[in-house]
C-alpha cells in the first residue's frame, strides 16, 4: 500500500492515527540531527518530522516517496497559517523511496514559474508540480464542469463535431491533413465548429454546444495560442441576437461570480455598443470598462484654428480629459510612448487659473476657449491630451489604455463585461477590394437589399463579448438564405460556382428549409486567462505549444519517415 490517506485529509481531527502519504520531498531541513520534510501531493503539503536522521539518509528533494508514522501535534510556535496542515505533523517511523531524482533538477519547483518558458515547456511534468500552475490545471476542470452544467440547465445538448473536415476559408490558416486513401487529397482540422453546428440546426437540434477544440495555423500572442484553443461552442435555433446574448451573459457572469467572488463582476443586462460608438468612445473595439477615461471627437473645433498638424485632409483630432496636473517626466513618458506607436507628438493643456498652459495653447483662438472647456468639460487642474492624425482613433485609444495604467485608474478586482455589435460586413483588403471583417456566414442588416449598395455600409448581426479589454466571445446571427449567401460572398470575391464547391452542404442545407439560427462562441483560455489573473494562455492550458509554435516536450513539428510521407502521397520540397 503507497498510501492511506491525501494530505488533505489530515489535520487535527487526525491526532494519534497511524497513516502513510506517498508524494514528493518538497524541503529538507536538517535541525541538528532532527530532519523536518515537507511531502507534497496533489492535495497539499503536510511536514514530517524524522528524529531518527537515518530515515532521511539518501533522500534528495522531489524524490517521490511515501513516509508512515502518527499524527502528532506540531509546536505552537511552529504552526505554518498558509497550509490547511499547519498545526500538526506526521512523526515518521518508515519511509520508502518510489522515485529516485536522479539527474539535477533544470529549475526549483517553487519557483519555476521564474524560469525560461522554454524550459518550463520542455519539463512540464515537473512545471506542474508548481503550485500555481496545478492550481490553473485544476481551475479549468473546476470551470468546465460548471460551464456544462449552466448549459444544460438552459436547455443546450452537449454533440460532438468532427475533428477531421475539408478546408474551408474562414479567416485563419487551416492546419491540413494528407490522405492515405484518396491520392492529393486533404483533410483540415477545425478553426471551429462553425458549419457543423449550422447543419445541427438544419437537423432540427434546437440548441447545441460542445466544449469544442479549435485549430488554427496563427502566430502566437499572449491571448492567443499558435495551434489549437477551446471554446465554448453554442447554437440556438429560431433565435435572435438578444436571445444569445441572454444566454451569453448569464452563463459568463456566474462563471465570474462563483470563481472570483472578491471581484466586482457586471451582472446582467451588460452594457451594449455599436462597433461605431466603441471606435469613437474608446478608439478600440475591445473596450476596457474598468477605465473611466473617455475619447472626445475634437476635429470640427479644430478646423476652425490655426495649428496646421490638426488640419488637412483625412485628419482627425482626438482628445482625452484627464484630472489633475501631470509632472514634467510623466509628459516625457506619455510622449515616448506616443512615438513608439507612430504618433508624430503628443499635444496637451493643463487648465490653471482659468487659463490654458501648453504647447497649443497659442494656437487656439481667444473666443475658442470657451467653447473648447464646454465640449471637453474641463475644470480647473484638468489635464487635456490631443491626439491628431489619418489613424487618431485608433492611437487614442492606445493612449487611452497608456493613462489609465499610469494614473492608476484601472480597477484590478472587476471584471467588467460588454458586448459589441453592429460590425461592419466588408473592409478593405490589402488589394484594395472587399472582404469578409469576422464571419463570413453572418447575416447581413437589411438582407438583399442592404447587399446592393456600398459593400463598405453594410453591418452584420456580428457581436463581441469584451472583458477587461479582451475579446472573449465572437458570435452572429447566421445567414439562412442560399440567395443572399451567394450575394454576401460575390461581394468578397467568390463566384457562385466556389461557394457551391467550397460549402457545398451548407448552400444545399438552405434549400430545404434551415430555420433562423445564432450563436457564438466565448474562449475558455481567455476566460481562464483572466480568472487566474495570468498575461498568457498558455499559463492555462496543461501542454501548450511554445510561443513559436513548437513542442518543447515531445519535439513537434517533427520529421517524419520517408515510408509516410509515401504512404500519404506526399514529397517534400
């Protein structure tokens, strides 16, 4: 027998009981010729004293072991507070080692988390005996059992879609497959369920979700993983936006709640913005709520002044209202920051005395000033910053975000939550012709007859779900029409004939009757992302790709035999 009981299971309730744990030697302290070790389970940590130094002879840190002895109660000036096994000890009368370390160790366990990510990546196994990072393995079990059953208390069926697909354009590379069977034939893994869980509504399943893995051939980013993610999938049937939204937010704000119940969490109804009022309030389509710091729309004022960078053609001002007085240094850094994001300088005034003091000021006319306080809303001690320029938007609100951090302004224990919507069907791509935003499978506003003006005004039943500046969900309200599919995609370029081919079984299931369907699909990284308070994704998934799309661990992508490669008709170049 390795062990009677988990560390978890002892405490005081335990004094006098005789008990064997198996773990890890976590620390060694030899106290003249008394050894105290702590073992370490999946459960927690218990320290066990050996008044015989024998025992502990041969031991070395993360050795696996298992230890016997009684239950004792430790000193009182000993007690440890930060372990639930913190006032008592197991006095050792045997102990046996089931796993020798037998090689040096690449980082402490303690502090792994300070080490390279490479090496972290290459010896997860012992990575995840840090803490933390098994606390985050465990929170995402703990998250999704609580996700499955808030969807299905809402009525969802749980269905499983294919891993293997055909290719099919849908804004990201597809990771491809060989064919063993069908020669220079391929098949591609999911960049999501989006078409399978379409035809489950062309089924007749009225609402579906799944757990669903995703995988995309994307460089990495701290919120995005280089090769595969999961999401919460969901589907509704004879649904509208506000039914998905419904669902949306009272399945995402009770994970919140019961998972950080010391943070302040929007409860619904969260707020809602057109993809236009999200540009021209915050300068970014991932509004930061936590933020109080607002964008104001100073280009009409400012054509009426002389100051030649906030004029010309394609030219807006952006401004941004701050309190209180900036120190000179803080002025340098916000315009450092400024020029690392493009911007040519960073304009500001300071309100004191009634008066204007800046580098602008001059520039303003005297019978303009009043009417500039008015629209900024500024009093005294105000500190107003301008932003000018063909992508004002935009850089605003990147200094938006920069002075929210910098004056302290961003509450760190809320989780502020909102949608997005309205998002525009079409921009322009590089080759200056229209292309799909986001989903390509979204309805268009106004159907066929909004499909027959400028492609650039067309706006898409297309919603976001925004947290804390993160995008967290994207979803629609799908298109169910053949017609206006063939439309919606002639515009981006496709002829009838390639949509029929491309996706042949969802143009086929619109002719038999698909009803009304939307859905979106919120990412379980990002959401774990931001509950364990971490920077990157992969500090939440148990085995993820390094951030330059490689295996550490087990060496992918790796080469393969000549005999495969010939198996699946494949010669490499």
């Amino acid at each position: 027998m390795y062990r009677t009981d988990t560390t978890d299971k002892i405490g005081e309730s335990r004094l006098g009981e005789e008990v064997t744990l198996a773990g890890w030697a976590e620390n060694i302290r030899d106290h003249g010729g008394v050894v105290f070790l702590d073992i370490r389970d999946f459960f927690g940590v218990v320290q066990v004293v050996m008044r015989n130094a024998a025992f502990s002879e041969g031991i070395s840190r993360e050795d696996c072991i298992s230890v016997s002895g009684v239950i004792e109660p430790r000193d009182e000036q000993t007690y440890n507070p930060k372990i639930p096994a913190g006032t008592v000890e197991l006095n050792c009368s045997s102990v046996r080692v089931l796993g020798k370390v037998k090689r040096a160790l690449p980082f402490e366990i303690i502090s792994s988390r300070q080490s390279r990510e490479d090496i972290r990546l290459k010896y997860r196994y012992l990575d995840m005996r840090n803490r933390k990072v098994k606390n985050n393995i465990v929170l995402r079990a703990e998250v999704l059992k609580f996700l499955r059953s808030l969807m299905e208390a809402e009525g969802f069926l749980e269905v499983q879609t294919p891993i293997l697909g055909a290719s099919s354009p849908e804004g990201a590379r597809d990771f491809i497959i060989p064919s063993r069977k069908f020669k220079g034939k391929f098949y591609a893994l999911p960049q999501a369920p989006q078409q399978y869980k379409q035809l489950l509504m062309a089924g007749g399943i009225d609402r579906y979700y799944q757990i669903a893995p995703c995988f995309r051939d994307e460089d990495a980013r701290a919120d995005r993983s280089p090769g595969e993610f999961y999401q919460l999938d969901f589907e509704m049937a004879f649904a509208t936006q506000e039914d998905v939204l419904g669902v949306c937010e009272r399945v995402i704000s009770s994970v919140f709640s019961r998972f950080a119940p010391r943070a302040k969490v929007t409860r619904p109804h969260f707020p809602v913005f057109t993809y236009k009022q999200a540009m021209e309030q915050f300068g970014t389509d991932k509004p930061d709520l936590r933020n109080p710091l607002k964008i104001i729309d100073l280009t009409e004022f400012f054509s009426k002044c002389s100051f030649a960078p906030f004029k010309g053609e394609g030219i807006a001002v952006r401004a941004i209202k701050t309190s209180g007085r900036m120190t000179k240094s803080f002025h340098e850094k916000m315009l450092a920051f400024a020029r690392g994001i493009g911007m040519a300088g960073l304009g500001y005034l300071e309100v004191e005395g009634g008066l204007y003091k800046g580098p602008i000021d001059k520039f303003i006319p005297v019978e303009l000033k009043g009417e500039l306080r008015r629209l900024a809303g500024l009093e005294e001690g105000d500190t107003i910053f301008f932003i000018a320029g063909t992508s004002a938007a935009e850089q605003a609100g990147k200094i938006r975000s920069e002075l929210g951090e910098r004056l302290g302004l961003i509450k760190k224990d809320e989780f502020a939550f909102c949608f997005v919507d309205d998002f525009p069907m079409y921009e322009m791509s590089e080759e200056g012709v229209p292309a799909f935003m986001h989903n390509p499978f979204s309805a268009p506003k106004g159907g066929m007859d909004a499909l027959s003006g400028d492609p650039y005004s067309v706006t898409a039943y297309q919603y976001d779900l925004v947290c804390n500046g993160v995008e967290l969900a994207s979803g629609a309200v799908r298109n169910n029409d053949p017609d206006i599919m063939i439309k919606a995609f002639g515009i981006a370029g496709y002829t009838e004939e390639e949509v029929k081919e491309k996706f042949g079984a969802l143009y086929s299931a619109f002719l038999y009757g698909t009803p009304p369907h939307a859905g979106m699909a919120p990412g379980i990284e990002r959401m774990l992302m931001l509950l364990c308070g971490e920077d990157s994704i992969r500090e939440v998934t148990a085995f993820p790709l390094g951030s330059s799309g490689q295996d550490a661990l087990f060496g992918a992508p790796s080469a393969v035999t000549e005999t495969q490669l010939r198996e699946a008709h494949i010669k490499t170049r």
